[in-house]
C-alpha cells in the first residue's frame, strides 16, 4: 500500500503541476505528457526510471515481469524530453533490437506517441522524433558498428544473451554526450560475466532492481502462469527465467543444477523405507550452523527418492520436534543421525520426546568430501530422484567442492546420512537402538 500511495501521490503532483497549462500546450508535448501519465498510472512504482546517482540501471526480472516495457517507457520519456539526444538501443541480434525494442508488444512505437514520431526507417534501424531527437538500433553481435556514434543514454536490451563483451566494451566509449548519460540494461539473468560484474557495482555506480514475473501477474493470463508453475516451478529453467536468480554451477561441485533438474520428479511409486536424516546443530545463535533435517526413501522401483528437506537454525529442543514431525508425516522406519558433535545427548533428546522411535547413530569418520562421493555417484548413475523443489538443499549441493566448504554444508550432510543409509553403501554391521 505504501508504493502504491507514493506513486499516485507523484501522478498527482504531476497533474496539478500541468493542470493550468494543459490547454496552451502544443499537440506533441500533449501528447507527450498524456502518454507519460499513462505510463505512471499503469506501471509498478519499481518500473517508474529511479532517480539518484547511478550510471546503470540493470534490470534484473523474469519473463513477463514487464522489462522490455520499462526499458522502452524510460528511453520514449528521455528522448521525448531532451530534444536533439541521441541515444542507442543494442539487443542481441538487430532483428532483435526492430522486432522487440521497436516494433514490439512494449516496444518503442507503442510508448511514443504517433504524432510525436518523424520517421521510423526499418532497413537503417533508426527512429527520429519530431523533436529532433534520434534513437539509433544496434547488435550486439556487430560491435564494430558503435566505435563511431555517440550517445546522451543507451538501452541493453537481454545483456545475458549477448554473444561476447565487445559491444558492451564499445558502448561506454561513445557514452559521453550531455552531462549525465546513463545506461539501462534489461535482462534475465544468466551467469555471465558481465552480468555479474554489474551486479558487483550494486554499491557504487549500478542501481539494480530485481523481480519475478508473478509479480506482474495481474497483466498475465492465469492459464499460462498456472501452466509455467506447474513446469518450471523450483527448476533450474523456472528460478532463472521466472524468478530471475542467478544461479552459479561452481567448477569442480559433486552436482550441478541441470544435472538435478533431470532427476526431479513430482510423484512417488510405492515406498519401501523411508529414512530421516539429522546433522544436529548444538547451539541456535545467529552464527550458530543449520541443523540438517533430510527425509529420504527407497521406492518398488529401486530407486532412491530425496522427500523433504526441513533444514533450519534451531535449538535442539526445536530441531528434535522437527525431525520427529517429519518422521511422523512421512511414516518413517528410523532416524539417522550423526553424534559427533554431540555424542549420547542427542540420543537423549530425541529420547525425552519420542522413547520408541527407532534411532541409528552414525559417526563420521571420513571427511565430508570422501563420504559424499559415493552419494554423487549415485546421482551420476541416476539412481536418484528429487521429489518437487528443494531449492535450499540444492543451492548448497551446487556449491559442494573440497574449496568451497568455508560454511558447514548442513544440509548436504544429512542428505549423505540418508542416501547412504538407504543405499547400503556403508560397510559393517549397522547399530540401531530403539529408545
């Protein structure tokens, strides 16, 4: 409520700032701020072009979120205000930056209002107004074309997608009309490197606003929001195209994200065992570690099925309720956890609650490394399946390298507890109390 009263509050002040010379004012500035007080009234305060000190405003939102529209809102009011600007539109191909940034849905001809445009010349891509302001289309796979212009503001349209850095490189030398040119850059993330080094800048000169497409919900069919949910919800595809995260795949990780995606699935055949895994944590401070809390099963079918992950920073009277929760909604046979740590008194806890759960201590007695390579494989042989989203456990599977480990990887370690319990990878006799 609070963004939406800042914005009608700035509509408003727009409105009675204009309201006395509205009829004296020429057709084109009319229409200019007819159609920029649609804009406000249509668009979310986070698409409304930010003010301060940033020289990139990078966009970082997912499909539908309304990008393209913002990019072309931002540069139509720029060029419609500052008479004689020149200013660059770069997408990934040229058919790109005419067919999407232009001609589009929510492209430029669409924020400009008709009379206020002079020409629009498709074969040379450039689009001059009445004001003498010149917006001139380029791609990014033809760098060469930007080391002659020069512009007052250039719009990146999909910087993800962009085959190389040189256009990118190229555009900053000719960014040097007027006393303030700026850059907007609209995109899905994707995990490059000039992606993330704008992202590194969030602090110093880049403004980054980020947004999933199920923010702008209201302006999309419910059939096609339903039907992406229900395909790429919790999925690699789904996080990075719908939900616009950047997802890194870390060099020499046990697992990456395209491998898990494979193996997810959104049923279960019949269950044979059902495990629940604990790494406990023995303090709940802010700095304290997670405990890992991973339910776990073997199917009919002989494979090997991750349920749940219930992780979280809890006191041991509280991860103990949890895993016990667990065990009860998942009819669980037993529950594995490591005692390391806290030797007989984690026993003892789950003891104090539930004395006729089946409970097995393990001991680790290998690096963390060494014990989750036999689970790895087990993935690499695609015995594993992940049931829906378990979005924190895989962030953290991604991550798992022997240089990576600076963090206790909690969630991985129950994970290893439960599979390997359930593959029967472990040598030797196991010890089962019953409590």
């Amino acid at each position: 409520m609070k963004k939406k009263s800042t914005k009608l509050k700035n509509v408003n002040r727009l409105l009675q700032k204009r309201a006395d010379c509205l009829p004296n004012l020429p057709l084109s500035e009319l229409s200019t701020f007819c159609s920029r007080l649609r804009w406000l009234k249509q668009a979310r305060l986070e698409q409304i072009t930010p003010k301060g000190n940033w020289r990139v405003w990078l966009i970082l939102a997912g499909r539908g979120w309304g990008k393209t529209r913002t990019g072309a809102e931002d540069i139509a009011h720029y060029a419609l205000t500052n008479p004689e600007s020149r200013i660059g539109v770069i997408a990934p191909t040229y058919a790109d930056a005419r067919d999407t940034c232009v001609e589009g849905e929510s492209g430029l001809l669409r924020a400009i209002p008709r009379v206020c445009v002079k020409a629009w010349n498709r074969s040379m891509g450039e689009l001059i107004l009445e004001n003498g302001s010149r917006i001139k289309l380029f791609s990014a796979d033809q760098p060469e074309r930007l080391r002659g212009p020069q512009h007052h503001r250039v719009w990146c349209d999909e910087l993800g997608a962009w085959p190389k850095s040189d256009a990118f490189d190229q555009l900053w030398f000719g960014l040097r009309l007027g006393p303030d040119p700026r850059v907007i850059v609209t995109t899905t993330p994707r995990n490059t490197e000039m992606l993330k080094g704008l992202f590194k800048r969030q602090n110093d000169d880049v403004l980054v606003t980020q947004g999933r497409t199920s923010e702008n919900a209201d302006n999309l069919s419910p059939h096609v929001m339903r039907q992406l949910m229900e395909r790429y919800g919790g999925t690699r595809l789904g996080r990075q195209e719908l939900d616009a995260e950047f997802l890194d795949d870390i060099e020499g990780a046990l697992w990456n994200h395209e491998q898990l995606d494979k193996l997810r699935v959104q049923s279960v055949p019949e269950l044979r065992r059902v495990v629940i895994a604990i790494d406990p944590a023995m303090t709940s401070g802010t700095a304290s570690d997670e405990t890992g809390i991973v339910a776990a099963a073997r199917g009919a079918d002989g494979l090997l099925y991750v349920l749940s992950d219930w992780s979280g920073r809890y006191s041991p009277d509280a991860w103990a309720e949890r895993a016990l929760m667990l065990y009860t909604d998942m009819r669980a046979q037993m529950i594995v956890a490591e005692v390391n740590a806290g030797g007989d008194l984690v026993e003892r806890i789950l003891r104090q609650k539930a004395p006729h759960v089946l409970f097995k201590p393990v001991r680790a007695i290998r690096s963390k490394v060494d014990r989750a390579l036999p689970v790895a494989a087990l993935y690499e042989q695609g015995r594993v399946r992940h049931v829906g989203a378990l979005t924190q456990l895989e962030d953290q599977m991604c991550k798992f390298t022997p240089e990576h480990l600076e963090m206790s990887p909690d969630r991985v370690d129950a994970l290893v507890w439960a599979l390997t319990e359930l593959s029967e990878v472990r040598r030797g006799e196991p010890r089962v109390r019953s409590l």
